[in-house]
C-alpha cells in the first residue's frame, strides 16, 4: 500500500501560557492535530478559546510554552489574513498586493507579473489602480489575500476574514476562496464562527474548548467537492453542522 503523505503542518501537545502583570492566562492546552498538504481546515471554538493565538504561534510570531510544531519544509513559507485587511490606504491596489515582494527586492518586472496574475485569480481586474478607500469590504479582503498569496506560501492561515462583512457577500467570498484554493493547491488553517462556514469551506473542522483551549472535536468533512450553494441543504450538511453545534454547546453547558 502506497504510504500516507507527509502532513504539512503537525502540532503536539502545545500549550501556551502568558504571564504580565495581572497574573497567569493559560490560552491552549495539550493541542495535537496534523494538517495533509492541500487540507482545508476550519478552526471555531467560543471567543478567549485561543482560536488566535494558534494561528500566531504557526505563524512563528507567539513561542509556544510547550509542545512542538512541524511542518513539512524546514523553513515554510506562511502568509496570514487578518480579519482586517489591514491595507495602507496611500497605496493602490496592486501596490498593496506587491508590497511583500517590494520588500525582499524582487526585480519590478516579476513582481508586476505575479501581482496581474494575482489579481486577475481574486477578480480585482479594473481596479487595479484604486485606493483602499474606494473599495467595499469583500473587495478589500481579496487584496489581502492577494497579498498573502504573492509569495506563493506553503501554508495560508486566515483570522476570520470575512466577520466583518454581511451574510450575503460573506458567502459569495467563501466560494471565491475555494475557487482560489483550487487554484493555487495552498494548505489552509482558517479561523471562523460560524459553524456552516466551517462546514461548507473544510475537509476538516476542530472545535475548541473554552479557555484554556484543546480539541473537544476532531471533524472530518467529506462532503464532495467542488462544493455548490445548494449543498448547504443537504441533510448531510444539517448533520455536520448539528454535530458542531451540540458539541459547542456542551462545552458552554448550554446542552437541552
């Protein structure tokens, strides 16, 4: 039997703890999950369950306190989206998205070429020159994802990116993310609340508890892809979100 890839990312028994001036705050608790090359993953949990404060020890930008994390390349590529874009709004769209290479020195004619492809791939064609001011909030949230993408990373982690919009385009974003996914093949951590955005979105769902956070439910999602509007209808949908819900649900003690 042919074996199983290696995953691109794989935590084990991390845990985090901060300590100020007001005391200790223990933010996750004995975490272990592994993420295959390519996955699509949701992470959702109540607010203070440390949903965030994951994505930036992935990051490299919070050391864990213990435990350990891998990935599959010694030195990954990661880029990030804030659930605020997060955009400087003296520079135009495609100076927004260039920014990243700008920095590293790239030569100018590669990163006009990567930053037209990037932007043809989120749907920005036209607006190319505008000013973040100009822009709606979807609009705003694919430069940053843009953005993220430019260096092409091995792993996109994204902090609720679309909890600032409106139901409709939130779930218009969400297909244009798949489509993105589908296209550039990228390993994806996302953060969310919303329990069928999880679902819709992912091949996996891990439910946090509350402080300090740990996994209460690992879960996978095989529903077929490409995903369609429609399949958030289905009973086998219904089902997963249930499952989400009423595990949530008791870690409050909300459970009927």
């Amino acid at each position: 039997m042919p074996s199983s890839p290696k995953p691109a990312l794989q935590v084990e028994n991390l845990g985090v703890i901060f300590r100020d001036a007001s005391g200790v705050v223990h933010a996750l608790h004995d975490l272990t999950f592994s993420i295959p090359p390519n996955g699509f993953i949701s992470l959702i949990g109540p607010s203070g369950s440390g949903k965030s404060t994951l994505l930036r020890v992935l990051a490299g930008l919070v050391p864990p306190t213990e435990g350990e994390v891998r990935y599959h390349t010694d030195e990954p590529k990661i880029g990030m989206v804030f659930q605020s874009a997060n955009l400087m709004p003296w520079r135009r769209v495609i100076d927004n998205i260039s920014l990243p290479l700008e920095l590293k020195g790239v030569p100018r004619q590669e990163i006009s070429e990567r930053a037209q492809d990037l932007i043809h791939l989120v749907g920005l064609e036209g607006f190319e020159r505008a000013y973040p001011r100009d822009l709606s909030g979807g609009m705003a949230q694919r430069v940053a994802i843009a953005r993220a993408l430019i260096q092409d990373p091995d792993i996109l982690l994204l902090d609720e990116p679309f909890g600032a919009l409106d139901a409709l385009t939130r779930e218009r974003m969400g297909d244009e993310l798949l489509n993105i996914w589908h296209a550039r093949q990228k390993t994806v951590l996302m953060v969310t609340h919303s329990i069928g955005e999880a679902v819709y979105l992912s091949d996996q769902v891990l439910a946090l508890s509350t402080r300090p956070g740990t996994i209460i439910l690992d879960l996978p999602v095989e529903l077929p892809r490409p995903r369609q509007p429609e399949m958030r209808y289905a009973e086998a949908f219904s089902e997963l979100t249930h499952t989400l819900r009423d595990t949530l649900q008791e870690d409050h003690g909300l459970a009927g």
